[in-house]
C-alpha cells in the first residue's frame, strides 16, 4: 500500500486544532477522518480500520487514555499504531501513555513536520513487523508442507485446534522469551476464543496496564498485537488448507462478526481473506503435488 493511500484517523475536540491537522495530512496525500470526541473516534476506528489514530488526551467525556484503552481491548483495532497529541507534557503523562500502549507522545503545539515524521516511524514499524512475520509464516508453512502434507485435508474445527500441536506455526509467531512465556502459552491456548488483554492479564495475575508495559518493553508490540498475530497466522492456515466459509474461519478463530476479521485480515494482507486464499491455495496445491 502506497503512503498516499494511508488513512489517519484524527481525534481532537478543538475544532480548529483537528481541522488544521486534517487539512495538512490531506496536503500531503494522505486520507484522513476526523472525530470531534473520543466516543465519536472510536466508532470512526471501529467503522473505518484506519492505518494510523492521532488523538489528544484532555477531551470531554471520554479522554484519550479512554479511547486508547477500548481500541487495544478490540482485536480489530487492537495493533492500529496510535499516537498521542496533548498540552501536557509531564513525565507521568508520558509513562502513563506508554503503559496504556500507546506508540509515541508528541506535546502541543506540534509542526506539522514532526507529526509527519512521527507518522512516517510509526507506518515503518508496521509494515516491518507485518513483512516479518509474513516471511516468518512462509519458512513454516514450507516446513509444514514437506514434513506432513496430510493436515491439509483437516476440516476447519481440527486444523484450528490442532494446527498448533502438530505443525507449531506458533514458534514462528513468539518470541523466545521466558519471562513471557505464560502470556505467550495462554495466548496459544485460547486465542481462537475471543481473548482480550483483560483476559491475559487476569490469567497471569498482572493488571493490564502492567502486562501491556511489561510486554511491550519486552517485544515492542503490545498483547492484542500478539493476539491478532496468532489469529491471521492461524487465518492464513486455515484460508489455504481448506474451503469452508469465510465465516466458519473467522469463527474458528474467535471473531464474532465476520466483517471485523475480514477488515483485520485486509489491514494485515492488503487483500480481503476470499482474495488472499485464491492467490495462495494455487501454491499449496502445488507444493502438495510435488511431495
């Protein structure tokens, strides 16, 4: 995806402050949505997956912290790069947005170069990680494939309870850490149902501003990041090794609305999954032949 083609979602109660925002994102090519509080944000997120959220932090109602919160609980916005826009600059803002998950802090007033270059790092470290982990998945699925070609006739319910035990896409997916390897290991056990961080943190006895702090210092990307993560790897098996429904798969993986998953898989692949699997269920097959 081209930088022009990339949506900012901007959430700013000033009227003049977001307009000025938007006006200059829009200048320099990008797609932009502005909402005008953070309730009305997080519908525009939830609604329009864009590839990057500016918000501030002192909003009526429902202030930044607040929305970053309820995006990183959503495994559709979950691993949308979020940064932050405030008067306030003080060391425990800072922390307490780190903490929260968000990916950068820039104070008011702000040039419209340094949020261009803060959007320019952020977008980088996205497609990085996507770009990895997708080389990462092929290494294993070329493994998979010339060790045990008989997993590929699985109905949809076995691959995605077993897919981990006798293929274990997942030692692509985490990272060798032992201090996170209870997050890690309940992730792998139960991602396919609907897990948030809540859920992660309750199971390893962390807050989840704690966890989300201590897993990103760790890895750089916070737990719904790694939750989504193991979705689309598990998504992409799924996609190629079978032809049930989009809608069987996405339920198999823990997403209660098919639209969500098929937004999320879009963000992480460029292609709806239907799209996706048709360019990818060719080359299977073909590798399937070859063993």
């Amino acid at each position: 995806m081209s930088e022009s083609s990339k949506k900012i979602l901007v959430i700013e109660d000033d009227n003049v402050t977001r307009n000025l925002y938007l006006k200059g994102l829009e200048a320099k090519g990008f797609d932009t949505i502005g909402a005008a509080n953070g309730l009305a944000g997080i519908q525009q997120a939830q609604e329009h997956i864009p590839d990057l959220v500016i918000c501030d932090i002192t909003m009526p109602d429902m202030d930044g912290y607040s929305v970053l919160t309820t995006l990183r609980q959503d495994p559709v916005t979950a691993i949308i790069p979020f940064i932050f826009l405030t008067g306030s600059s003080t060391r425990a803002d800072v922390r307490k947005a780190m903490e929260l998950g968000a990916d950068d802090h820039l104070s008011k007033p702000s040039t419209l170069d340094e949020l261009l270059r803060a959007i320019a790092t952020r977008l980088q470290k996205q497609a990085t990680l996507q770009y990895w982990c997708t080389i990462q998945f092929e290494k294993a699925a070329k493994s998979v494939f010339a060790g045990n070609t008989t997993a590929i006739t699985r109905d949809v319910a076995i691959a995605s309870d077993e897919e981990v035990s006798d293929q274990d896409p997942s030692k692509s997916i985490f990272p060798c850490i032992p201090q996170l390897k209870e997050v890690f290991d309940f992730i792998e056990a139960h991602y396919h149902q609907g897990i948030t961080l809540c859920d992660v943190a309750v199971a390893v006895g962390y807050s989840p501003a704690y966890l989300t702090n201590r897993v990103a210092k760790q890895t750089g990307e916070t737990v719904n990041c790694w939750i989504v993560k193991r979705r689309m790897a598990g998504a992409r098996f799924l996609l190629q090794n079978n032809n049930e429904t989009i809608e069987k798969i996405a339920k198999a993986l823990g997403y209660q609305d098919v639209s969500h998953f098929s937004r999320q898989f879009r963000q992480h692949h460029g292609l709806p999954p239907q799209a996706w699997r048709k360019q990818h269920q060719l080359v299977s097959q073909k590798q399937v032949q070859l063993c």
